[in-house]
C-alpha cells in the first residue's frame, strides 16, 4: 500500500530534549514536505526536499532542522523543543501530480 | 488579506443534502487546486485536484474554479455521515517548492 509512514504518533517530552520525527514514504516520491497544523492558523509548511541532499526553509522553519540522506526518509529534528512547537506535525510527499500524499500526523506536547 | 480564505463553519446538514463549500484567494499565481478531507486524528487526504478553471466531477464530488473571481467550490451531492470531516482548500503556484498553501478547513456534519 502507497503510504507515508510517521513515527511516533503521539510524544510528550520537556522543554529542551532533543527529539526526532521520522517520517518515511514508499511511493519512490523525489519530493517530501513537513507541515505543522495548529487551530485558527491551518497548515503551515516547515521545510521541504526536492531530492536527496536539497533541502530548503518553508514558512516556519525556525526551531526545526532536517536532513534527506536517503530518497523514502526524511526526519524532523527539534534540536532543543519549546512549549510553542506543541502542534500536529504532518509529513507529506508529492508524486508527479500536483497533490500530496499525508501521513497520519504526530502530536507533539512540549512541557 | 490573507491569501486563501475560508469559512470555518461548522457547517451540519441532514443526510442526503447537497453541500457547498468555497474558497476565496488572493494569489493570481495559484494555478493548482486541490481539496482535502481530514477525518478527526487523521492525515489530509486528497480529493479533488483541478488546473486552472473549470470543473471536475468525482461521482459525488464536483470541483469549480473560477481564476477570474478567484474563488473555487467543492459540491457534495447525496451527503452521507460518512462525509462528516473537515474540508480544506489547498493551492499552488507550482514552481520548485510546489508549496500548497491551505485554508483553515470547513467542518461538516451530516446528520442521519
């Protein structure tokens, strides 16, 4: 099954551990994307990767890292987390049509 | 003005009623338009996806954009309880991100 896969689904963790968001897609998709939903502000987009080893800043991109190492992977970092990165973190990737397949999300608590 | 807009609702319809749902932007660079549904603890599914103007029709789903008025709708005919979600409109201009840029999402309830 075409699916992009993300772990863990939920995390609760302290102010300044560092954690990691994996996410990983089976479609062989060149193009992956990490999107933070939060309410009243939507979908925003943090970073995005157009192939293995490019990778760039979307709208929000402060506190966050990445890296695409391998073409199906591609992580979220949170070097040292704070309490206003609680959110439902979405990964997603893009095939050769315009959308984009979602994974089911990552709640992130931040204490 | 922010660059897509959209009535968060709720909106709640009896079962069988025909459902309407828009968005509004400001963007003339969008070319791209998509609609998601999101079930509650679930990822955005794609729906309909559309370039440029014109209609799309999915069996039930039919998509409209109009690039002049900037303005595109999702109709749902027949809506079932299994419609009940929240809707978002999604855009993009293409280009190398391929960035969508999303509503705030409508939430719908069919009521049996």
């Amino acid at each position: 099954e075409a699916q992009v896969t993300q772990n863990p689904r939920y995390l609760i963790t302290v102010t300044g551990k560092k954690l990691t968001v994996t996410c990983s897609q089976n479609m062989n998709h060149e193009y992956m994307s990490w999107y933070r939903q939060d309410p009243g502000l939507g979908l925003r987009q943090i970073y995005y990767s157009m192939n293995v080893e490019v990778t760039d800043k979307g709208d929000v991109p402060e506190g966050y890292k990445v890296s695409r190492k391998e073409k199906r992977n591609f992580p979220l970092i949170l070097e040292s987390p704070s309490p206003n990165q609680t959110s439902l973190y979405f990964c997603a990737s893009r095939g050769t049509a315009a959308g984009y397949t979602f994974g089911s999300g990552t709640r992130l608590t931040v204490v | 003005q922010k660059e897509v807009e959209q009535d968060p609702g709720p909106l709640s319809v009896p079962e069988g009623a025909i459902v309407s749902l828009n968005c509004t932007y400001s963007n003339s660079a969008f070319q791209y338009f998509m609609w998601y549904r999101q079930y509650s603890r679930k990822g955005p599914e794609l729906l309909m996806y559309t370039y440029s103007s014109g209609n799309k029709e999915d069996g039930r789903f039919t998509a409209q954009v109009d690039k002049s008025s900037k303005y595109i709708s999702l109709f749902i005919r027949d809506s079932q309880p299994s419609d009940s979600a929240t809707y978002l409109c999604a855009m993009s201009s293409g280009g190398s991100n391929y960035k969508l840029t999303f509503g705030k999402g409508t939430l719908l309830t069919v009521n049996p």
